[in-house]
C-alpha cells in the first residue's frame, strides 16, 4: 500500500491529480485564484474546488488515485484520521 497522505508542496497545476477535502482524488482542470478546480476520479462529480492554501489539497501519484478509487473515500478519510490522532465522530 502507498503512504496514503505523503508530505508534499501545493505546487499543483493544470493536468495534475490532487486530493480535495472530501477525500477525492481529482484531475486538476485550472487554477484561478489560489483555488483548484477539477473533475472527481471516484464519481465524476465538478467542480471539485480547493483552496491550495486552506484546504490542506495534497499532490497524488496515478497510482494512490487508484489506490483511493480502491478503497473508497469513506476508508481513505478513516485511515487519515487515524493518521493524524483524529476523531471526527466527536
């Protein structure tokens, strides 16, 4: 399994594949003002928008977008949490 939330800059441009905040993986179509925009590789939903700033969007390889498409949001979303000493039941 890869790391499923690798550090990485926000560095995240026009045909990259990013993580929005509810656990997508997405195709970044454009960037415009500090915000990223794309179409979900889990469902297709659009515009999945971002904040680079605010939102905590990390960069992803091909391979871990297959891997979040694998193994659904809802397990991916539990792992980070997990990850990070969250609970967000509470």
């Amino acid at each position: 399994m890869t790391q499923l939330h690798p550090d990485s800059t926000v560095d995240i441009r026009s045909g990259d594949i990013y993580e929005d905040s509810a656990f997508h993986p997405c195709l970044c179509i454009g960037i415009e003002d500090g915000m990223a925009w794309g179409i979900s590789l889990i469902d297709g939903s659009y515009p999945r928008n971002a904040d680079l700033h605010m939102s905590g969007v990390r960069k992803l390889t091909p391979a871990q977008a297959w891997e979040w498409k694998q193994l659904g949001v809802e397990k991916v979303a539990e792992i980070y949490f997990a990850e990070v000493g969250m609970d967000p039941g509470r």
